[in-house]
C-alpha cells in the first residue's frame, strides 16, 4: 500500500502540469476586475487566490474537495463506534482529494502516533508566559517555538534547496504540526484551567478522541472533538488565518512561523474569537433579562437592537462570503438535536430562539449583507454543555481545527511552487484621480 506521502507526490506531479499550462499559455486572461470600494473595502471578492482543497459557495456554503460537510461526513470511514470519520482521514482527504480506505486510514493515525511527541522546550516557552494569558498566545507562542526544529527550515539552509522537492519537508513539518497541535492545545487547557493537571497521550486513541481524554472529557466528546475540528478545518484561502498563513509561507518562512501567524489573526473578534463572543453575549443576555423569566422572542429582539444601537456587532452572525445559513452552523445544530440531553439544554433552545430572531433584526438594521448565523453562532453552546465553560478557549479549538486547512494549503502551495504574494497598492491620490476620470 502507497503511503500517504507516496499518493501526494503522485498527485501533485499529476497536477503541475495543468498549472504551468495555465500560466504559460493563459497567463493574460482577464477572471476579474478590481473596483475602488474593492480596494478600500478589505479587497472583498476579488478573484485571485487559488485552492483545490476547498471551495465556499455564497449560497451553498463550504464544500470539502467538491463535497458538501454531509457528504464528506458520509463518505469517509468513521472512527471505531462513532458516527464520525477521524480526524486523521480528514487529513488524507483534504491532501489527496481521495476517500482513504480503512487501512491507508489506519497508517496515518499510527504515522501522527510517531509525530505526536512534543519537544519539552515548548512547554517551558509557555510556561514562562503569565499564567493569565490568553490560550490564543500560548497556542501562538508553542507553535512558534516548533520552528527550531522546522524540516523545511532545516532543507532550506541545508544548500540542497530543490523547488521541485520543497513541499516534501513542508509536508513533513505539516503532519508534525497537525499531530502535535491538538496534544498542545490540552496541555494549555490543563495548565489554564485544570490546575495543571496533564494527562499523558493514550497511543490507542485517534486524534479526537485523545483529545477529549488529554482534556479529562467523557466518552461523548470524542464526536465532539472529532466534528469540530474538521467542521472548523477549511472555508478556502481567502479568510484572516488561512490568508495570513499562505501569505507568509509564500516568503518560505517554514509551517511553524505560518501558522504561528494565522492563529494571530484567527484571534480577531471579527474572526475566529467570535464563538467566544457569542457564548459572552448570551450569557449576558441570560444575566440582565432572564434572571427571573423564561427567555422569549421579544426579550431577544430588546437584546439584539440594545447590541445593534450601541455600536457592536451581533456576533456568531453575518459573514464575508455566505449569503444563507453556514452549513457548519447546521451540521452542529443537527448534533444538538440528535443529542438527548443537549436537545432540551437552556442554552441551547436560547440559541435557536436568537436564530429564530436575529436575522429578521439584521434585516431590518439594514447593514449587514448577510444576517443569517455562522458557524460560532453554535459552537459554544456545545462545548459549554459538556463542561468546557472556559469560552476564551473556544478560539483554541477553532485554530487545531483550522490547521488542517491551512497546512494542507501550504503543503500544495509548495507542491505547485506558487509565488511569493505580493499585491500592488495604490495611493488615495490616484484613486480621486481615478474616480474624476469616471
Ligand atoms: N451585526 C451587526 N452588524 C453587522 C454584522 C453583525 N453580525 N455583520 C455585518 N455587519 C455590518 C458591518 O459591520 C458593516 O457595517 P459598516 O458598514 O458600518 O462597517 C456592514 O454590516 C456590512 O458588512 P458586511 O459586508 O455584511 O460584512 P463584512 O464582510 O464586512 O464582515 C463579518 C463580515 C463576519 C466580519 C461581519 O459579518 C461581522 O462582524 N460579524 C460578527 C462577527 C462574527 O460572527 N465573526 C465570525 C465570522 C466567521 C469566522 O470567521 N469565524
């Protein structure tokens, strides 16, 4: 049987050619054009990234090389007694485009067994951080300290620096990366939150699963684990963490400084820290109007237009792209209602009132293009039923989800020896001139 490493290379020789056809003989074809609100507007729909590895849809939502999150949910193999595919054939089918079989599934579980221990001096990086910081830079400081001992850092300064062969250490650094993350971010949780209490690897688990047991979770959580890191994997290239970690390995700083700097942006408010957000709001709510009465639509209504007036967004709702209801939003929500105990939850039938709501408020406010909840608008509330109340985490978990997408971008990245990113910019002078010129 091909390893995984194997079937990639094949794959990525198989595609080079269509990429430098593209180049080479279409080069100067027009796909779009660039307006001044564009411009000024965070370059907002403007055509110029490329990605296999997953498409966002304005009204379909995120498909997963070319399947919607049920059908990738059905067609890969699932973990032992779960409902859920592992993490690990995610992994092989995000970088291959192929549904794994059981068996080259059960290799790369054993390969990120091998790839899973961390170095001590990660430990002692955070450590040495107040124990008051937010899991956001811990997470952001341990990957950054991998770097020391980068494979592709380590290739580059060796002399035999190969663009041909490039990707096959990113690769490496990747799959280090991917094993490695889920294994730091419980160690975070614990020291943080669980009085450092640190659990070892159990070497029998796949990735979600060892999670959940690192974290001291009960056996529910491993589905858990599992959906929420491929759900939060990947929604193509052009969002903060994705973006920022193609842009800077495009420099060829190695997987470690990439990510390092996608979780950075992944910590934005108007980005991944949004589910935080969204379980602060609705704990508030709870606090200032349902301390005595049972929550109804009106009261939601008051607290939405309350948010709206003062200036701030609703958070878990809206998006750049989207233009319906995330079908990441969904697929959470279909697991709370198959979850007896999370189906009658209080928090969870305040969610679904404010979905109920909040986008007939946004609608009549008038602002945002698209007023219907993504996919932080859920998250939260699962996490809080099984005990993980700690909400500033909730970001944590987003970012050892989204490692999958991003390596597996910069993996290809590499594979397909895209460019160093470097957009024009222009100066508001010329724009008025620009503009006068009509
Ligand atoms: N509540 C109130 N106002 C909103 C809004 C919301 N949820 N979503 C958008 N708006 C406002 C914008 O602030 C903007 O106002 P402005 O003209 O005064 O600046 C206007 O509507 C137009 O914005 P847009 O084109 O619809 O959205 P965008 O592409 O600029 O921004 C996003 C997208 C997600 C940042 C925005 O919808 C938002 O701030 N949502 C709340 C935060 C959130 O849930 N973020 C998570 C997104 C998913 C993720 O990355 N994890």
């Amino acid at each position: 049987m091909a390893t995984l490493k194997e079937v990639l290379a094949q794959k990525i020789a198989d595609h080079r050619p269509r990429t430098t056809k593209l180049v080479k003989e279409f080069g100067k074809v027009v796909i779009d054009q660039v307006t001044i609100d564009q411009c000024i507007g965070g370059a907002r729909d403007v055509r110029c990234l490329v990605t296999d590895i997953s498409y966002l849809d304005p009204q379909e939502g995120i498909r997963f090389r070319g399947k919607t999150i049920p059908e990738t949910f059905e067609a890969l193999p699932k973990a032992k007694g779960s409902k859920y595919p592992t993490v690990e054939s995610f992994w092989y089918f995000l970088l291959t485009g192929d549904v794994p079989t059981q068996a080259q599934v059960d290799a790369v579980v054993a390969e990120w067994k091998t790839r899973q221990i961390v170095p001590s001096y990660v430990w002692d990086a955070i450590r040495a951080l107040p124990r008051d910081s937010h899991p956001m830079v811990m997470l952001s400081v341990g990957i950054l300290a991998l770097q020391k001992d980068s494979k592709f850092a380590a290739f580059y300064n060796s002399g035999k620096f190969n663009k041909m062969t490039a990707w096959e250490s990113v690769y490496e650094d990747a799959s280090d990366l991917c094993a490695r993350i889920p294994i730091i971010a419980a160690f975070i949780y614990n020291l943080k939150y669980r009085s450092d209490f640190q659990t070892a690897i159990d070497p029998n688990l796949d990735m979600g699963a060892n999670f959940a047991h690192m974290i001291g979770q009960c056996e529910e959580y491993k589905d858990v684990a599992r959906m929420y890191f491929i759900l939060h994997s990947d929604h193509e290239s052009g969002n903060v963490s994705a973006h920022t970690t193609h842009l800077v390995h495009s420099a060829l700083s190695d997987p470690y400084y990439a990510y390092s700097a996608g979780l950075n942006g992944l910590a934005g408010p108007l980005h991944g820290l949004a589910n935080q957000e969204v379980l602060d709001w609705t704990l508030k709510f709870q606090e200032k109007y349902c301390k005595d009465v049972e929550p109804t639509k009106e009261l939601v209504t008051k607290a939405l237009w309350d948010t709206l007036n003062a200036g701030q967004v609703v958070p878990g709702y809206g998006h750049a792209v989207l233009r319906k209801t995330d079908p990441r939003y969904m697929s959470q929500r279909e697991f709370c209602l198959n979850t007896p105990g999370l189906k009658d939850d209080k928090l969870f039938k305040l969610v679904a009132m404010i979905f109920e709501t909040a986008p007939g408020v946004l609608t009549e406010h008038g602002k945002a293009k698209n007023p219907w909840p993504n996919v932080d608008a859920q998250s939260g509330v699962i996490q809080w039923y099984y005990g993980l109340r700690e909400w500033d985490f909730y970001t944590v978990l987003f970012g050892v989800g989204r490692a999958l997408g991003c390596m597996a971008n910069i993996t290809w990245d590499r594979g397909l020896g895209y460019a160093i990113e470097r957009p024009k910019s222009v100066t508001t002078a010329m724009l008025e001139k620009w503009a006068a010129e009509g």
